[in-house]
C-alpha cells in the first residue's frame, strides 16, 4: 500500500470514529435526560417509547453531524423547559393531578403548551441565521418536542399535544418573525 492510500485510510477512519463518538454521545445525552424524567414525572409506557424515540434520534443526528446536531443539540437545551414544567407547577400549585393520563389539570397544560410555544419560537428565530435552516429546525424542533414529552406526556394526551403544538406553532413564528427582519 502506497504512503497516500494509507493516509487516505487514516483519514477515513479518523472521520468514521468522530461520527461514531459523536451518536454515542447523544446516546449518552438522552440517558441523563430519561434519568432526570425518571426522578421527576410519574413513568409510562408512552414515556418509554419517548424516551426510546429520542435516544434514536440524538444518536443518528449526531452522527449525521453538521447542521443536524447542531439543531439537535439546540433542541435537547430547548426542550427542557417543557420537560421540567409539570414539576415546576405541581411544586407550586399542588394542582397536578393523579390520574392524569386522562384529564391534566390547567396549570398543567398551560404551563406545557406555554413553554413549548416559547421553545419554538427560540428555535425558530435560531435556525434562520444557521448555515442550514431547515436541517437545524428539523433537527431542533424533533429534539424539542422529544425532549419537552419526557416531561408533559406525564400530564396526558393534553400536555402531549401541547408541546407538540406548542412547538411546531412556536418554530414556524419565531421562524417567520425572524425572516421578516432579516428582509427588513
């Protein structure tokens, strides 16, 4: 094997790995992140498939790279106000209810829809000035969300629906608000 086709492996390699390390620590992200849900929100089947979702996901967009683990990391910071909110308002109304796979009570779903919409509208305004906008938002608004339901899945499908919502309406506004005064 000649000297350049050996260094060409060496580099190759080099690439390969960091890609690998990198999945790997989203892998490792999203067991703190199921570890803080865990500690703080009452556990389901649907937490667990979340939880499952967003391992899947830190892993592939971190080994993807570029503007994909940028909006994923993005998204992990973003998303755990949502995560931490029923927490925060069962801590401070004691409203938070005990069967709430079927009904969440207010505080709860307003505090999940709120802080989502505001997620989404840091996202929003975040990915237009990115080498990459609809990469880091996809990136983004997936970790988000993923992020925000290890929390308010634990209200019930309300709360789900919320950050989902909440998220999605909060991207697309901070993304058209940032775009007209980047035009203006």
């Amino acid at each position: 094997m000649t000297h350049p086709e050996l260094a060409l492996r060496r580099a190759r390699r080099a690439y390969e790995r960091a890609h690998v390390v990198s999945g790997l620590r989203g892998l490792a992200t999203a067991v703190v992140l199921v570890v803080v849900a865990v500690a703080l929100h009452p556990t389901s089947s649907a937490m667990w498939l979340v939880a499952a979702t967003l391992a899947a996901t830190l892993a592939v967009l971190g080994w993807r790279g570029g503007a994909w683990r940028r909006g994923a990391v993005a998204g992990v910071v973003a998303g755990l106000p949502p995560l931490l909110a029923p927490a925060v308002v069962f801590a401070l109304t004691r409203t938070h209810c005990t069967g709430c796979e079927t009904a969440a009570s207010w505080p709860c779903l307003i505090a999940c829809f709120g802080s989502s919409s505001l997620v989404g509208i840091f996202v929003g305004t975040r990915a237009i000035v990115d080498a990459s906008p609809v990469r880091f938002a996809v990136g983004a608004l997936a970790t988000a969300a993923l992020t925000g339901l290890l929390g308010c899945a634990t209200t019930g499908l309300g709360g789900a629906t919320g950050i989902v919502v909440g998220v999605i309406a909060g991207g697309l506004t901070g993304w058209w608000v940032a775009g007209r005064a980047a035009h203006a």
